[in-house]
C-alpha cells in the first residue's frame, strides 16, 4: 500500500490535530480539578471569617496557603516528568508574582475597604483565568470574564450585610460548577 504526498500531508495533520485536542483536555481536566478545589477553598474561607471575624485576615492566609500547596502538589503529579521541578518553580514564581502585585496594590497603594479588596482579589485571580485563555483555549477566557462579572455585579448592586454571603456564593460555586464544566471539556 502506498500513500501518496497529499494522503500523507493530511494524515499528519489529523494526527497534530487530536495530539493538540488530547493536551488541551488533559489541561481542561487538571484546571478542573483546582477549579472545583479553590471553589471549596472559598466556602472554607467564608465560613471561617463569619465563625471568627476577628481571626479572618489569619485564615485567609491559612487557607490560601493550604490551596497554594495543594495546587503545587496536583500540578507536579500533573506535568510530564520530563519538566521534574522547573514547572513547579515557575508555577510558585506565578503565586508569588500575583500574591505580591496583589499585596503592593491592596495594602500599599490602594487603601481599599474591606469590600474593594475582596473584589480586587478575586478578579485579580480571574485575569490569571484570561490571561491562561489566551494560551490554553477559549474556556478560561469565558471563566474568567463571566465570574468577574459577577463578582462586578455583586459589588455593585449588593449592600454590606448579602454581600459577603453573595460573594462566597458566586466565587464558590462558580469556581466549582467552571471546575466541573472544564472537566468535561
């Protein structure tokens, strides 16, 4: 049997095509499972700063450190072995670039309320969702724009007393139902 340029051309094509579809569904699964796990993270978060006002700048921390590590964890079991630990020193370089840009505007320069660095915060995180879009497929881009909306939303038409409960609800269970969504993509 022979295969002729044109056959060949077009074989070799469909084949970089369902590599290319395979990456991006293991990237959809992998970003689903830490979707749906900074999802709980958000609810854990909410509830133990309405549990312990005073305690709630110390358990963000906490939490947000746990969620840092576990995130590093699933995403060494993730890559290729071949990457061994660069990846996962460029992965905690990105958490440190967006915890310190977040930091010099939200303590150093913004002088923000309570309510604006939530918002700032989540839709800081959110830009890191479009951000991904633009490299790993147009999933992240609809993630990060429709639950920064929402977030937008929240802030804007929600007074003090709904507006904590809202926000957990709308980073919570958006980043769980994107989480789940992405996982079947």
């Amino acid at each position: 049997m022979t295969v002729d340029k044109a056959q060949a051309g077009a074989d070799l094509a469909a084949i970089d095509n369902m590599v290319a579809r395979v990456k991006q569904s293991r990237i959809y699964r992998v970003s689903g499972n830490l979707a749906v796990l900074w999802g709980v993270l958000q609810f854990v978060q909410w509830g133990v700063a309405s549990a312990s006002p005073a305690n709630a700048p110390w358990s963000w921390l906490v939490v947000d450190a746990v969620g840092v590590a576990v995130t590093l964890w699933m995403l060494r079991r993730a890559l290729p072995a071949r990457l061994g630990g660069a990846g996962v020193k460029r992965q905690l370089a990105a958490f440190a670039l967006f915890y310190g840009f977040g930091f010099v505007w939200s303590v150093l320069l913004g002088h923000f309320g309570d309510r604006e660095t939530t918002v700032f915060w989540h839709t800081l995180f959110l830009f890191g969702y479009c951000l991904a879009g633009l490299w790993f497929g147009v999933g992240f881009l609809v993630i990060g724009l429709s639950l920064s909306a929402l977030v937008i939303a929240v802030y804007l038409l929600v007074g003090p007393p709904l507006f904590w409960l809202l926000i957990a609800v709308v980073t919570g269970f958006g980043y769980i139902l994107c989480g789940l969504w992405m996982r079947r993509a």
